[in-house]
C-alpha cells in the first residue's frame, strides 16, 4: 500500500510539473479578461497566471510576450500619477513611460518613439523602449497599449536588442494585430 501511495504521489508531481509551459499556436481567448488573440505558431505560454498571458519561443529571457488587463483603479505598480478613465491614449503612454522609467529592476530606459496605434479598432498608442536589465544586458521593447472602459489592456514585447528583437517582431506584430476586445 505504501509503495502505491509513493507511485501515486511520483506521478502527480509529474504531471503538475508538464503543465507549467504548453504548446501555443492560433486563436486564444481569455473571457475573464474580456479579449481574444492568436498567439504564434511554436510559442509556449505559461500556464500557472490567469489573469495575463506570458508567452516565449526560446525563453523568456531571450524574448517574451506578455497580455494583460489592469483594472485603472490599480495603479501602475511604479507609476507616480493614476490612470483616469477620459485620458487620451498619449496621457496614458506618458504614465506607461513614468512606470517603466520608475521600476528598479531596469535602467537606462529611452523612449525611441511614442505614437498613436490602433488596437482593436480603437485607439491607442505603441511605445519602443531601449533600457537596461539589472545585469547590464541590452533589450529592446515595444509597448501597445488601450484605454477601454475601466481597464488598460497592454501588449509588451520585450528582447535583447542583438539578434532576438528584430527576429521575433514580426510575430509579435501579427500577434498585436489580431487582438480583439470581445465586447466591443
């Protein structure tokens, strides 16, 4: 009995342990976060967080996509000022931009363009990012964001500059564009 107990006990750990990452490719709808988006053939998505989506294709290290909605009554982790529901797309940036620049665990962030951008057929902005890791390593990022309703939803792409950056922002751009709010 208790070797059957242990065997049990083996194989659940297992099993928990292959659900961490799992195969992505095509339509992916997150209704508790009211949205749908087609993620990249060949990416995997981390499967333990239920309010966002984190996906990579080698690592998140190497390069990493992340989708989420935040509430606008949650303030940026960082950010010094508050998200109101009538701001512009812009003034939303610039507190996107204040919570990116105010967050320890990066340095040296420049705002390499800042402008307007469609999302879901609405507007909204597209930020690109150079900034620093801790560790001293180059990445570069892309930022969309859009202010619908009571929530920011915010697409993040981030990689190191050299090599990875430019060899997955295609597939991040097809991913962007497909994004759809599903009550609008």
């Amino acid at each position: 009995m208790k070797d059957k107990i242990i065997s049990l006990f083996i194989v659940c750990l297992m099993l928990a342990g292959c659900a961490t990452w799992v195969d992505v490719g095509g339509q992916y709808e997150m209704s508790s976060q009211n949205f749908s988006i087609d993620l990249p053939e060949g990416w995997r998505r981390y499967n333990l967080i239920s309010d966002q989506i984190i996906i990579t294709k080698e690592g998140v290290g190497l390069q990493k996509v992340v989708i989420k909605r935040t509430a606008i009554d949650e303030k940026l982790p960082f950010a010094q000022k508050k998200i109101l529901a009538d701001m512009l797309p812009q003034e939303v940036a610039e507190i996107v931009i204040d919570n990116l620049r105010s967050n320890p665990d990066i340095a040296n962030a420049v705002v390499v363009a800042n402008g307007p951008a469609e999302i879901s057929g609405q507007p909204g902005f597209k930020l690109v990012v150079t900034f620093q890791t801790k560790e001293g390593l180059n990445k570069k990022g892309v930022f969309y964001g859009l202010l619908a309703g009571d929530n920011l939803y915010q697409i993040v792409y981030a990689a190191p500059q050299r090599y990875y950056f430019d060899k997955d922002l295609q597939a991040f751009e097809a991913t962007v564009s497909s994004f759809k709010l599903l009550d609008s």
